[in-house]
C-alpha cells in the first residue's frame, strides 16, 4: 500500500515530523507577531490567507504524502472528489466501464496544457499511472495495486486495465504529471527530485515555497476548470497563501485579528469554541473520517507462533489477547470523549470511522468491550494473571510483570492528553504502564514504524473516503511502512485483497465489515474515539465557502479552493 | 609539629569559621527585613512542596464527565480545573515540589561544577586558571536559553535531563566569582603557612579555601536556584519538560495550548504564574539577604 502517514488529521507526514519536531516550542514564542509578515502584510482582494501547523511535504507530487489538496491544485487529475467527497469527472470528460468493470475507458479534455505551454496528452497519463503503478509511490499509490496496463490510442484517450474492478479508480487521487519533465529519471532519481519548477497543468502555479514558512500558489487563468474558460468552477481566488503557525492558539489569534483567512483542523476544542461569536468568523464542525487509537505491538514470529518476533521489541505477553481484551474493557472510552475531546466526537470501536458511512461496522453498544474494568480483572484473573506478589501489578503465570510502555506523540495536542488518561485505567485493573509521552517523533516514529520497539502507541489516521486505505494498514504487507501493530492474519488479508477488486458493492461491504470485525476481535487496536474535524473561517473578505465532508480545507477534496471568491 | 597545629595558631581553619558562623549568619539575615521575608516565603513552600507531595498524585486525577472540564473555582472546587478536569489546586500542590526539587538539584550540579573550576583555577593559576577561565568565559557567552533548548531537545526528556542540563549550563557564572574570591584568599597568611610546612594542593584547596569561600557559595547558589526554578518553568511552557509530571510550567503550558489564555480561564493560567513568581522571589530575597550578610565590602558599597 501506500506510503502513506498517520496523521492526514493534521497534514503532518511521518518524513514531516522527522523535519519537524524539536523547534515547534521555540517557534511558539515567535510566531505571533511574525504572521502577518508571512502573510504579506496588506491584504490583496483575491487571497487566501489559510493559517496551519504544516503546510506542505515537498514539491514532489510522487512522493508526497500530506498534502495531497496542495498537488491537487497544481496538477491535474482525470477525477477528483466533490465536497461530498464522492468521485467526480475532472480532468476526464467521460468515464466508461467495459470487461465487468475491470477496464476502464476516460475521454479526456483537448487542448489542455501544462504550466510551461506543452500540450497535455494521453502520453501522460499513461507515464504518470506506469510510474505510479510500478513505484507504488504516494498517497494513493496503493490504490495502483490492481492496475495492470495503461493503453493511450490516441491523444485524448486512455484505457485503464485492472486485475477485476477497482474498489476505489485510482485515477481520483493520482496527480499527472508532465512526462517532457520527468521521463528518463530513475526511480532512484524519482525519489529524491526536488521539483523546485513544480510544473503542472492545475488550477494553479507554484509561485514561493519555503519550507516549514509559506507556500504561495497563483491562479492559472489558463485552467480548462474555471468559469472564463467555460469550465464548472465559479471561484475567483488570485492566490493562496499558506502559512505555517507554530500552535493553535496562534492559528486562532491570527483569525480573529484578520491575518488568515481559514483555519487548519483544530484539536482544541476550547480553542476552536472560543472563535464562536467573534465578528465575521464562521465556526463549524464537521464530520470526521479520523480515528484516535492506540496500536499494540503484536509482532509474532511467523515460524513460531505465539513467539515474538526476533525484531520486535515489544513485550510478549501483549501477543496473548487475553491482555489486550483486557485493556479494551478498562478503557472508559466516553470519559476519554468527554475529555480529550470536549464531547465533540464519539466513542471508537472498529478500524473505519463512522465517517466512511456503510462502510462503517457498527458494533452494538451490548458487544463492545469497553468501560467496564470488572470484566477487564475477571478476564485476566480466569487467565492466570493475578497478582502474587502483592505490588498492584499482575504477573503471568511466569512470573511475568504485566508491565507496558505507552508512547504518545507530542505532534498532535490531544494524543499525551489520550494517554495521561489511558495510564490509570489500566493500572486500575493491574497493569503497570510507563507512560513515554515526550519522546521526540523523529524517534517515535523510528521505533515504532521501523524498530518495532514499543508496546502500545497513540497515534492519529485520517482515511481517504473509502474503506481500503484504514483496512490497508494492518496488511501484512504494511511491516516496516504503515503498519503500527505488525498485525498479520491470513484470513483479514484475503478478505482485504479480495474487496479491493469485488465488483459487487453490497459484498465488497460485507467483506469490508467481516474484515473490520477481525481486527476489532483481534484487539490489537484500541480505538478511542472518532473526533469530528473543528475549523473556522471569515466570511468578510471571501465568500461561498461549501459545506465540505471531512472539513472546508480536507485532503481529499479542493472544491473550497476552487469555488471561493472575493467578497 | 603538626599541620593543624600551625595553622590554629594563625587562624582558625575555614571549617571551624564557616561552623561556628552559621547561627550568626542566619540571626544576621533574619534582622534584614528582605531576608526576613525571604526565609519565611521559603519555609512555607518548602513545607507546602512536602505536604503537595505527600498529599496527591502526581498528576492529579482527571474528571469523569464533559462537565468537569474548565470548572471555575467555587467551594467544591476549590481554584477550578483544567481542560481534563483535573484539579488546579492539586496540581499546584504537587507542582511546588517540582520546582524546589529542580532548582535544588540543578543548583547543586552547578555549584559542584562552579566551585571546583573556580576553586581549583583560582588557587592553581597560571595557564591553567587561563585554560580554565577561557571555558567558563565560553560558557558564559553562549546563550543559555538557546543551548538548553537544544539540549533539552536532543536529550531523552524527563525530569533527571532538565536538572542535569540547567546544572551544566549555569556553572559558569559562579565558577568567575568564587576564583576571584580564591585569589584574595590565595596569597592570605594561613593558606602560605600551610603551604610552607608541605600540605598538599588538594588539602590546602579542601580545608582552607572552600570553607572561606563557602558563604559566597552559597549565597550565590541560592540566587541560582531562583534561576533554575524560572528555566525549568521556562522549558516546560516550551514543551521540554516532563511530559508526565504536573510542574508550574507545564501547568502554563497546558493552559496556553488548550486555549484558556485567550478564553479568560483565569484560574487556570494566574495561580501557576504567581506561585512561580513568589518562589522565585523568595530565593532572590534571601539570596541577595545574604551576600549582602556575609560579604561586608559589597553591604559598604
């Protein structure tokens, strides 16, 4: 699957952090007077000044893996999601379905070119989906897997054949890029291009980036999409600034002083409550496809069942479920909503968030293991771990401490928060917890993503809307990538594979919810909570911001961009 | 005859001077109003850091229901709570002890450090007093906010890498004032005496010169405690602390990220703040009480 990050919610990759962690704290003192500097000082009519913690991976449409929207307005795609978030034409002009679904015919616009003035063909779709299919680069990189061939007959014509009907058409995702530009690099080269030109045929053209500063886009008044040229996009947006804040209270402060535009999600729930009634703000929660969890290290020794792996660093007796039942039933996963999140999100269960809709197993309240740290003692006490030695803690039937570590990303507000929480519940039914909350991400992410050196890990995902990219994560294909328990069970990943490419969708969804039923009764994660995404914006110098599922500024959908315009 | 007996006779050895001045000493200080107030304010928070730390969890525990988050102070709930819930009162109480315990022990890795570069680069001299005196003055130039920072964020967070980066950054100063007092010390009768019937560098730098200079030991360590109270609160509003323990910093750093400054949760933000500023100022009254008790030249001025 992809390589893609964990926390989307925040637009912050994992090679993100690796750059990022460390000056945030010293930023914070810096970063308020600094804004409107960053912004450009006067406000231009025409501009979106968009206020968040992290504005852009690389110019790299290959290799990104945070900010898909920011490609997405400089390259093309043949579809793209509406604010609904359902597949849309885009680039394409038709989209037919041939060989059971499996192959797949897109028209495409003519007379369309790319930033430098070459024309956009065929040729490069089909370089742009070879590259994407043989690197298996990028967000929607692993949505590539069932494309088998690309065939370009002519200039305004691309045929897609996959293994059996894609469960979600890559072509959604997948930005296009100019083959005059980047054929003939290696893979190798691929990987490390700078793409300083960022030449693309989109909405917009790369104006300034500076890294971890401000990334500056202007209109292409040449776009096919806007309504000049006769396209369906009405917005009249002359640039996007994205600047880069330090915290949110600054993020706040910077929109009630007029000095962005739109915020970026906001984890505080006071925070974002607080812009309530300030003049011109509109404050607004949307639904969600995030989910909080914390991921159990379940590496098991393929040759050696029960046994560890020889690489995992985890502690073994967190491969028995018993244990991990156990820490499902002691989380009082209400109080943590409650809490953490101010009320503003619902109690988690499966691996999908409710936000993904049918695709969504719900779990009856009755058959949730989850707030009731009797059932949590009575379970561990019938398995053999009591307490011999009189310590508070448990041991197993080896003498064994139930003793765990719990690391906790400081990136994102809420998850130390989840975790400070989490300790005393579990030590409350005889579990000794060495809370890790300040390890620096850089070596989180290292220890848990390629180490595999942890037992339990906080951790934020926001899943694309559709159900194979969250189902992806616990592949056994993820170890070393995606993966935040090194889970791998033979019948999950047949029933994963095979709904990637099920033409049926009322069976591909009870595939997806069997598989989401094997995971939830395999405890190897442990789902706090879905939030619901909490954004503000102002309505006095832009107007006809859309109502958009998953957030006004999502990674999955750049409608907002593209339908605003100046008041 | 014997070493000991020599030096009897000239003076008393440091030891005894600095033993038998120390009731006088404090009688001194207490007469200085400032001192006064410094010595009881310390007291009261050495005896409220204890009680905190015998009486709650650290940290306290947090509220059940959305309710209890950002509660305003009232008779239930005395000084409120914070964005989970958790008691401000409580969190103050196990906050103090917190700080006292990283100003103590940071101040003491410092004044170990200071005192033997100072007393061993004074009383040596020569090029290794030069050599000496050219890292201390190095350590002095650089920044001291930045280079904690950096540590801080290098190193493994925890409470045991804040005191040992705090000590290790704030040696310097201390390290100039007591050479300069070992070298008005150097050349004194007793020290020479002693020299002159064969006590050994060490010994003579143990028995005679730390004990004379141990008042402006102290009386320094005491303003560098304050200081080292401020940087530990310091790094934690910045995020470097102990993620895991409740600190008056961490307190303000919890109030800033979840928005109770900017939503006028008072109770949340004031305490945390004042309570710093007064332990802060305590130790600088006494502090500078002191120097001024056992450092007569600078009272004249």
């Amino acid at each position: 699957m992809s390589d893609t990050e964990g926390i989307l919610d925040r637009q912050i990759s994992r090679r993100q952090f690796m750059a990022y962690s460390g000056k945030f704290g010293v930023a914070a003192m810096l970063a308020s007077p600094m804004v409107a500097a960053a912004c450009g000082g006067e406000t231009a009519s025409g501009v979106m000044r968009f206020g968040h913690l992290n504005i852009f991976d690389t110019p790299n449409p290959v290799v990104t893996v945070s900010t898909p929207d920011m490609h997405w307005l400089v390259y093309d795609r043949l579809m793209e999601f509406d604010n609904n978030l359902s597949p849309q034409l885009s680039l394409a002009t038709s989209r037919d379905l041939s060989n059971g679904g499996a192959t797949v015919t897109y028209k495409i616009r003519s007379g369309v070119e790319f930033h430098d003035g070459e024309p956009l063909t065929s040729a490069d779709i089909k370089y742009s989906f070879e590259l994407y299919r043989d690197t298996k680069k990028g967000l929607f990189g692993g949505f590539f897997e069932p494309l088998e061939t690309v065939e370009a007959p002519d200039d305004e014509t691309v045929v897609l054949h996959f293994s059996g009907p894609p469960a979600l058409d890559p072509s959604v995702g997948a930005p296009i890029i100019p083959a005059h530009i980047w054929q003939g690099m290696s893979p190798e080269d691929i990987d490390i291009f700078g793409n300083d030109e960022m030449i693309g045929s989109g909405a917009f053209k790369l104006n300034e980036y500076t890294p971890d500063t401000r990334l500056v886009l202007d209109r292409n008044s040449d776009w096919w999409g806007w309504s000049s040229n006769d396209g369906p996009k009405t917005g009249t947006l002359e640039q996007i600034i994205k600047v880069q804040l330090a915290n949110e209270e600054t993020i706040a402060n910077s929109l009630r002083n007029d000095e962005i535009d739109v915020t970026g999600t906001l984890s505080s729930p006071d925070i974002w409550a607080g812009l309530q009634g300030e003049p011109n703000v509109v404050v607004e929660e949307y639904p969600g496809l995030v989910l909080d969890h914390f991921g159990i290290n379940v590496y098991e020794d393929p040759d050696n069942p029960g046994q560890p792996h020889p690489n995992s660093g985890g502690n073994p007796l967190l491969l028995d479920p018993v244990i991990r039942e156990a820490m499902s039933w002691a989380m009082d996963r209400q109080r943590l909503v409650d809490l953490v999140l101010g009320g503003r999100g619902e109690k988690g269960t499966v691996v999908l968030p409710p936000g993904l809709g049918d695709a969504f197993l719900e779990i009856p309240e009755g058959e949730q293991a989850n707030g009731n740290p009797a059932k949590a003692r009575e379970i561990l006490d019938a398995a053999g771990y009591v307490d011999r030695d009189g310590d508070g803690v448990r041991e197993s039937p080896d003498g064994e401490k139930l003793s765990f570590r719990l690391f906790a990303s400081t990136v994102i507000d809420r998850l130390p928060l989840y975790a400070e929480l989490i300790k005393p519940m579990l030590e409350d039914v005889g579990m000794e917890i060495q809370g890790v909350f300040g390890e620096d991400d850089p070596t989180l992410i290292q220890r848990v993503f390629v180490d595999a050196d942890w037992d339990m890990y906080t951790w934020v995902w926001q899943t694309p809307p559709d159900a194979t990219f969250m189902l992806s994560v616990q592949s056994c294909d993820q170890f070393g990538n995606l993966s935040d328990t090194y889970y791998c069970d033979a019948e999950y990943e047949a029933l994963f594979k095979a709904q990637q490419t099920e033409g049926n969708p009322a069976q591909r969804l009870d595939m997806v919810k069997q598989a989401q039923q094997i995971f939830y009764d395999s405890f190897a994660y442990c789902v706090m909570a879905y939030p619901t995404k909490l954004q503000a914006y102002r309505d006095d110098n832009l107007v006809g911001w859309p109502f958009v599922n998953n957030g006004i500024t999502t990674n999955w959908s750049t409608e907002t961009f593209l339908i605003v315009s100046e008041a | 005859m014997s070493a000991e007996g020599i030096v009897a006779e000239g003076a008393p050895t440091g030891r005894d001077r600095a033993g038998n001045q120390a009731p006088a000493v404090l009688g001194q200080l207490w007469r200085t109003g400032r001192g006064k107030i410094g010595l009881i304010l310390l007291a009261v928070f050495v005896v409220y850091g204890v009680a905190g730390y015998l009486a709650y969890e650290n940290p306290p525990a947090a509220g059940e229901t959305v309710e209890d988050r950002f509660r305003a102070p009232s008779v239930d709930y005395l000084l409120g709570t914070d964005n989970l819930g958790r008691s401000v009162w409580e969190q103050l109480a196990v906050g103090a002890g917190i700080s006292l315990a990283v100003g103590v022990a940071a101040t003491a890795i410092a004044v170990l450090i200071g005192s033997t570069v100072g007393i061993t680069s004074g009383y040596i001299g020569g090029r290794f007093d030069q050599f000496a005196m050219g890292i201390t003055d190095m350590f002095i130039t650089i920044p001291a906010l930045p280079l904690i920072i950096v540590l801080a964020a290098v190193l493994s967070r925890g409470l045991p890498t804040i005191i040992v980066v705090i000590g290790v950054t704030s040696w310097a100063v201390p390290a100039r004032l007591i050479r300069a007092e070992v070298l008005s010390q150097r050349e004194r009768t007793f020290i020479l005496r002693a020299k002159a019937i064969g006590m050994r560098p060490l010994q003579i730098m143990w028995t005679h010169v730390l004990p004379n200079v141990a008042g402006i030991v102290l009386a320094n360590a005491i303003l560098l405690t304050a200081a080292a109270i401020l940087t530990e609160a310091v790094l934690a509003f910045l995020g470097l602390g102990d993620p895991s323990l409740i600190s008056w910093g961490k307190m303000l750093q919890n109030a800033f990220s979840s928005g109770a400054t900017s939503l006028g949760y008072w109770w949340v933000l004031i305490p945390p703040g004042l309570l710093i500023t007064l332990l802060v100022l305590s130790f600088t009254l006494v502090g500078n009480a002191l120097t001024d008790v056992i450092d007569p030249r600078r009272r004249a001025e």
